[in-house]
C-alpha cells in the first residue's frame, strides 16, 4: 500500500431518514471540525438514502476525489443498513465474521441483561482486511478499509453518541500518522461594532494573509472572528495565531474585543463578573427565564448568580419587582421605562451589583402598532447605571427565535455595561 498523505476528504451520511428530514444530520458538522484539526480539508458533504446502488456509487466517486471517505450510519443489524456490504464489493473484498466483535456485542447484551437476537450477529460481519474499531458506546464497531493506491474509507455508527467518541479516541489516533499538518483557530469576539465595521477597521494586510487566515463571520449581537492556521504542529500553529491576535490588538476593534475563544457571551459574563466579584439578578417577561438559564449552566455561576424572577404577568411586576402601576398604566408593560424599572428594582429585590430584565412580544399574538410581535425592550443596571435598548425583530421570526435572540443580546449588553 502507498504511503500517502491525507489532504481531502469528503463525509458521506447514509440515511433515509436524513433525506427526508426526520433526523437532523449533526454528525458532518462534527465531522468536518475533526478532520479541520487534523489539517485535512472537507471538500463534499453529502447524503444518500439506504440503497446499496446510490451508496456503491457515491462511494466510488467519492473515492475517485479523495484521499479520505468517512461514512456515517448503516452499520446496524437490520436489512437496510448496508454500508459494510455494499463498501466491501466497491473494494472487491468478501465479508466475513470478526470473533473479536462478534463476543463484544454478545458482552454489551449480556451486560445490559438484554437477549441478542441472531440478527445482530450481522454486525460483527466485516470486510476482509478491514482494521476495525471496538465500539465501546453501542453495538456497531466502526471499520476502515485502505486501497492499494492509499486511499481511506473510514465507517462510522449513526448515532452521535457513538460516532463522537469513537471517531475521538479511535479513529483520530489511526489518521493522524498519514497527516503531514494541523489546522488551529483561535476566535475573538466583539460586540459594539457590525461586521461590515469591523472588515473596514482591519488592515488589508491582514485580511488577505493566506497563514494563518483571517475570517470575520455575523452572529446575533455580535461578530467573532476567526484565526486559523496551518503548521506541522499544534504549538507552531497556535504560535501564528497568537501573532495574529497581537496585530488585531492593535487597531480600533481592541476596545470591543469581549472574549477570545468563549464557548457562549453567557460564559464570558459569568467569567467577567468573577473576576470583579460581582453578582448578577435577572427580571424576565418575555424571555420566560431563559437568561437565568444560560448563566446557570455555566459552570461557577453560584458564585455570580444571586437569583432571578420571571415576572410574566402585569401583576407580578408590581408584586413581586415593584414596578410602579401608574408607569405600566402611563406606558404599557411593554416598554422602555418598565423595562428600566424591571431592572433597577431586581438590583433592590436581590441586592446585587448587576440586574439584566427584558420585557416584549414573542408572538405569534400580540404586539401593538408601535411595538409589534418581535419588540423587545432589554434593560441592563448596575447602582451607578441602567441602559436600556430597544430590540426589533422580524414579526415572521418564530416564538423560539425570538426569545434566543433577545436573551443573547440581554447578556451581551450585562457584557459591555460591566466592561466599560
């Protein structure tokens, strides 16, 4: 077998099911950020229901065009999984029983004190010459099966809780020596200024810098952009990206840099407000205590997090907040100065250094011709101040999106006010 680098590869997901939309396909985004790491490029992504014809095909194509095919899904024990059998005649190879899966599959039933039925036997039926993957997730192992000429066809389970952690602590470890580099990104996230404001401040230079890459990209409140490099190793790559973020520290974006590689602004804040020592409040309406959330799933959150109130109808903003009933009267409950209200007085009922309410119309009723479906007001406070901004969003936007969208742009603001 030749000795050959992996440059490109293409994710090919088996599934009636994916086609036709009853399973949303996550595993080739996961994928394509794995094989990314590993420095090879994802070139096609595609999908292809349970038939051996359709399948022999894309995997003959595929392989034609890449170093690299990683499949996902067909691997289990009824009639329409597939994609061992059909993977095998493309190669030309028979199929035969593997004693070593066959006795784990046997284990995994008798460990969860369920019977085996004979049919999934089928698999622990592999292609000859296949190097197989112990699944230790499920009962399907995965495989790969290597050409004369180099090139890989790695088989993969569907379900993302076997495929992750297999691809992971296997099937990374067997790749890796045919790789000949790494990707490595590093992400710096801004708020306070737009994407098209944020390509004008950077330098052209750095914007057309082929290694490490540069790439600004849009998302609800904010824009992250993103450094990837390409090296021989891990430590060299991080060493260009680092460079470049000392350039992008540099120019007029610094100031609104909030984070670097944040997983969430909910994580960011949590993490700023421990540095200050400060704790945090939240007055919901139309968010429903979706913001309280966020920042509870962060991990330290008890330290920051004193509590919050989800105060949907007019009578508990009164109750419960104390929030004027002449000014709900004067302006409506959905409105600027009660959402300042909602704010300034949760620092009062928690005691805290920071409150964040929002008060507005998720839809789909509701609304008023001033303030339509899709009106939030998103009120952020500390003792010395309250900002308030006014949230518009498309009357069409669904319910769900709404409510995520405005809690984003809450703890984005609870972000700049305590920055600043």
């Amino acid at each position: 077998m030749q000795n050959r680098f992996l440059r490109r590869a293409e994710i090919l997901c088996v599934g009636t099911e994916l086609l036709i939309g009853d399973i949303v396909n996550t595993n080739a985004a996961y994928l394509s950020k794995r094989l990314a790491a590993l420095g090879i490029g994802v070139y096609r992504q595609s999908v292809v229901g349970d038939n051996p014809e359709r399948l022999a095909e894309d995997l003959r194509a595929a392989l034609d065009r890449a170093d690299l095919v990683v499949t996902s899904g067909g691997l289990g024990p009824t009639m329409d999984d597939l994609t061992k059998e059909t993977a095998a005649r493309v190669f030309g190879r028979s199929m035969e029983m593997h004693t070593a899966s066959l006795e784990r599959i046997r284990q995994y039933f008798r460990s969860s004190n369920r019977k085996m039925t004979p049919n999934n036997e089928k698999q622990a039926m592999m292609p000859t010459g296949a190097v197989v993957f112990p699944n230790d997730y499920g009962t399907a192992p995965a495989l790969a099966l290597e050409r004369e000429d180099g090139k890989i066809l790695v088989m993969l389970p569907g379900p993302p809780r076997e495929l992750e952690p297999l691809f992971r602590e296997q099937v990374e470890p067997y790749l890796q020596p045919r790789c000949n580099a790494v990707l490595f990104s590093r992400n710096l996230h801004i708020i306070g200024m737009g994407e098209s404001a944020v390509e004008a401040a950077l330098p052209r230079e750095l914007l057309d810098s082929s290694n490490p890459t540069l790439a600004p990209y849009c998302a609800p409140g904010e824009v992250r952009l993103r450094i990837t490099a390409k090296a021989a190793s891990s430590a060299e790559a991080a060493r260009l990206c680092e460079g470049m973020i000392r350039r992008i520290q540099e120019t007029p974006i610094a100031p609104y840099i909030y984070a670097v590689d944040t997983p969430s602004p909910e994580a960011a804040l949590v993490q700023l407000l421990l540095q200050k020592q400060m704790t945090v409040a939240t007055a919901e309406s139309c968010t429903g205590g979706l913001i309280a959330k966020r920042l509870t799933d962060i991990s330290g959150c008890s330290a920051v997090v004193a509590g919050g109130a989800v105060t949907y109808q007019t009578r508990e903003k009164i109750a419960v907040l104390g929030v004027p009933a002449p000014l709900i009267e004067e302006h409506t409950v959905v409105s600027e100065p009660v959402a300042r209200s909602m704010a300034q007085n949760a620092l009062r009922v928690f005691d805290t250094d920071l409150a964040i309410a929002t008060t507005g119309y998720a839809g789909p009723g509701g609304g008023t011709e001033q303030d339509p479906v899709g009106t939030v007001y998103i009120a952020v406070a500390t003792k010395n101040e309250c900002r308030c901004h006014r949230l518009s969003l498309s009357p069409k936007r669904d319910r769900a999106y709404i409510r995520d969208v405005a809690a984003t742009n809450a703890i984005l603001d609870a972000l700049q006010l305590v920055r600043k």
